[in-house]
C-alpha cells in the first residue's frame, strides 16, 4: 500500500468514511510482514475515490455493495 500524506484535522473524517479507525489509517506495517508493491488494485483506487465523494453518495455506494454481498452470501 503506498502513503499519502494528508492534514491531521482530516484522519476522523477519512476514518469514518473508511469505517475503520484513526489508528488503523496510520498504523504502520505488521514488523515481519513483507510490504506489497506494485499498481495499486484497482477496488482499492475505487475505495479511496468513494472516501472523497459527499457522505450521502457514500452511503449510497455503502448501501449497493452491501445489497450485493447480502445476495451473494444468501444465494
């Protein structure tokens, strides 16, 4: 994963975005872990250009994908 810098004040709201923590969007890598490089995939370029999007249109996104998970896992 690469790394982004970004202002302090805007962790809480990419966190909450994210629906993951302040502390995991700067947790460093697990010691041991070997680091992946390469393009970054593509769900993931995605996901960062759905944190950036209005919180209504977010949840929106949020609300498709779990429509589709939720059809899958029942089917």
């Amino acid at each position: 994963m690469g790394r982004l810098r970004v202002a302090v004040a805007m962790l809480p709201i990419l966190a909450n975005a994210l629906s993951v923590s302040v502390g995991e969007l700067i947790e460093e890598q697990v010691a041991g872990t070997p680091s992946k490089r390469g393009p970054i995939p593509k769900l993931q370029k995605q996901i960062e250009q759905v944190s950036l999007l209005p919180r209504t249109k977010q949840k929106f996104v949020m609300y498709m994908l779990d429509t589709v998970i939720n059809q899958q896992s029942a089917g």
